[in-house]
C-alpha cells in the first residue's frame, strides 16, 4: 500500500482533529464525573478507552511524522 504524503496544513488539521476528539472525550469522563462512566459495563467502558487510545496514537503518529 502506498504511502500517504499530507502537506503541513493536512498535518496540523488532522493532529488538531484527533486532539481535540481526544479532549472532548476525556473531558465527558472527567466533567461528566467517573461514576457516570463506571455505571457503564466493563465492554462499554473498553471500547470508550480503547478508542481514546486510537484516537491519541494517531495524534502521537502526526507528531511523529512531523519530527522526522
């Protein structure tokens, strides 16, 4: 598969996308207080962190890629 190249404003657009899904998401658990999360069933609770840490490593992946 070939490689994607994205100018510099693609990079800055997609880190600050994933940054702030990543934000918006912590901020549901942490505004929304953590028993709110911890009545949710441990599946549920996975998949919400998994998806954070997506959500976080693709950002980490930008960074990355800027610095290389």
């Amino acid at each position: 598969m070939d490689e994607v190249v994205m100018t510099n404003a693609q990079v800055s657009d997609a880190l600050n996308r994933y940054l702030s899904q990543a934000s918006a998401m912590l901020s549901m658990i942490y505004r929304g207080g953590i028993e709110n999360f911890d009545e949710c069933s441990s599946e549920v609770r996975g998949n919400y962190l998994w998806a954070c840490a997506d959500v976080v490593g693709k950002a980490h992946a930008l960074v990355k890629q800027i610095n290389s």
